[in-house]
C-alpha cells in the first residue's frame, strides 16, 4: 500500500510527525478549528486501508447480569438473582476489537494464561482472527480477568484475576519478534498499557525503537505508575486524574489540565498529549502553549466502560489515514460520545460514527 491520495489508501511508512506538525500549522492559521464533518467522513471512509498492531494486556471481560430484590440476611449486601452471563474482550483485546468493528485491520499481541479463561478469550477472538502469532502463553500467570455483576444496569460489585509482576524477559522477546515481523505491513502501533505485566521500560524502548525506524505512529493508553517508559511516543492518551497525578498537579479546571498537558508533552518528548475528561470532553495539547479543548458529544452516560479503548482505537484510524492530529481528537470525541450510552465494554461500527457527524 502506499501514500494516502485524493481517497486513496495509505503509506506504511509516512512521515507522520511532519505531516502532522503541517496540519496543526494550517489548522492554527484558521483559527484552530477542527475539519468539516465532510472531511471527517473522508478519513472513515480510509479506515479500511488501515493496518494497527495492538501490543497490551489482555483482558476476559466477564458480565454476570441479573436483579436485586432484598438484601442479604447474612451481611449488609444485595442478592443478586442471575439471569444471564456473557464475555467480552477487554483491554488491549477491546482496542483490537473496537478497530475491527469500525472497518481498519487489526492484529494483537499479548500474553494469557494456560487456563479456561485463556481459552474462552481465544474463542471470543476465533470469531474475528484466524492466526495468533502474537498471543503467547505464559504457564506461570492466569489470563487477566474481569468480574462484573451488573443489576438494573448499574455495578454491583468486580472481581479481579490477575498477575501484575513483569513478563519474563524470553516472553518480552517473543512478543517484539512478533512486533519486527509485522512491521512493514502496518500503518500505526499502539501500546495499550493496563499494568498487568505485559508493558516494561525495555518493551516500550523497544517499540518506540521500531515505529521510529518504520516512520509511522505511536499510541499509547497510558498508566500513571509507567508514564516513564513512554518517552517518544506520538501520542499519549491519559484521563484526567491519570495525568494530573503522572504531572504532580492538583485540580479539575481547564488550567490544572493545561499545566498538566504541558508538562507530561515536555518529559516524554511526545507530539502529543490528549486528556480525556468525562463530561468536560478531551484536552489536546501539541506544541509549546498550542492547546486545543473538544467538548463532549455524550447524550447520556450510562457505562464508561472500555470508553478509553475506544479512544485509542479510533485515533489510531485516524492517524493511520492521515488525520491532523486534531482531527483524529475530534474522531475520537465523537467514537466515545457513542460508547459511553452503551452498557458494558462496547464497540461502535464505522457507520455509526459517520452517522454521528450528521451532514456538513
């Protein structure tokens, strides 16, 4: 595949940063105001050209849904009476997923465990990918999995599976073999980080090393105790509290997440820095003093769950196709606009993001 035309598909190996720092320079000279939902549309209708390596931990997202009638007479809890079950992808596995269902192609790379939960999250991924090269595993860890028990769609209560302590360095090893072996046919890498042991400062060197040396972006979905390891990435993706607490600042206004922004963009020397804020929307910040802030587009909340994955999912489409990094932010604004509404870790399809944008 190569450079992305009129419509045409996309270069594997194109020089992001200079495309970017050119499309902020000509948004700034407008006024810093996002492309038109007709120019939006365009950059969807790329996302199948697209080809994103997602590098992560791997996580069974595991629902138990039901109803709560009384409270227990053993303890000052709800009973909850099961109706239904169901799995899900989480994690990194629900950035491969949310990047599969809004039209790009994505690959997966990870660790699980020897274990049932290991197996059904293989048989929830048999579904959508035939070859798993870059899932390895690791017979000293449990697959990392989620428990939640959810009544009247509202949270009752999660339970945790998992083994935090870094992978050993023969698992690392393996994992950026798989990474050097798909790199000429990708458009963009991203590091989904739930600090379950697959991430380490040697990992992230490394994959920073290798989309340098491809010339193509690099996404992270950050966690406050490795913001070290992500230095030279393009673009990092914190919440609000991840980054004020990674920049050492206190506060919930625009200004405590300015300083943050620039703080955190100067360390690691990223592109840069997108703080997702909740109900406040998305902060973005490139150059010295250059912020850019996108209001939220939710209706209704109803589950932030998985919201972030969706984020990095849509940004890194974006930037694959040759969205200003701007442009991708407001992609992805309007990706997590959508997923919040839905209950439970959730997908969102191309066209319903392109319906989302209305006509412009």
């Amino acid at each position: 595949m190569d450079g992305v035309g009129q419509m045409g598909s996309i270069r594997q190996s194109h020089p992001i940063g200079k495309a970017m720092r050119q499309a902020a320079g000509s948004v700034a000279a407008q006024g810093g105001s996002a492309a038109s939902p007709t120019v939006l549309r365009q950059y969807i209708s790329r996302f199948p050209h697209a080809s994103v390596l997602v590098i992560g931990d791997l996580i069974l997202d595991h629902y138990i849904w039901g109803r709560v009638s009384r409270i227990s007479p053993e303890a000052p809890v709800p009973v909850v009476h099961v109706d239904s079950e169901s799995l899900k992808l989480g994690g990194a596995a629900n950035v491969f997923n949310n990047i599969l269902a809004l039209g790009g192609k994505a690959d997966l790379c990870g660790v699980i465990g020897s274990d049932e939960s290991g197996r059904m999250l293989l048989k929830e991924l048999g579904a959508t990918r035939a070859a798993r090269g870059g899932i390895v595993i690791d017979q000293d860890r449990p697959t990392t999995r989620k428990s939640r028990v959810i009544a009247h769609n509202q949270q009752v209560v999660r339970y945790d599976v998992e083994r935090r302590a870094e992978l050993k360095p023969a698992m690392q090893r393996r994992i950026l073999r798989y990474v050097e072996s798909r790199l000429r046919e990708l458009s963009c890498l991203v590091v989904s980080d739930y600090a379950k042991g697959v991430v380490s400062a040697t990992l992230m060197s490394e994959v920073t090393r290798l989309a340098a040396l491809r010339g193509i972006p690099l996404v992270v979905d950050p966690k406050v105790e490795h913001f070290s390891y992500y230095k030279g990435a393009t673009v990092i993706t914190p919440n609000h509290f991840e980054a004020t607490q990674a920049a050492g600042v206190h506060g919930d206004d625009d200004q405590t997440s300015n300083e943050a922004g620039a703080i955190i963009r100067q360390r690691l020397g990223c592109q840069a820095v997108l703080i997702t804020r909740g109900e406040k929307g998305m902060s973005l910040y490139e150059g010295e003093g250059i912020s850019w802030h996108i209001p939220a587009q939710a209706r209704q909340v109803f589950d932030v769950t998985g919201a972030g994955d969706t984020v990095i999912g849509t940004l890194a489409l974006a930037l694959s196709t040759g969205a200003s990094m701007r442009d991708a932010a407001t992609l992805a604004n309007h990706a997590a606009g959508i997923v919040v509404g839905m209950v439970g870790t959730a997908t969102l399809s191309a066209q319903q993001l392109l319906e989302v944008l209305g006509n412009g």
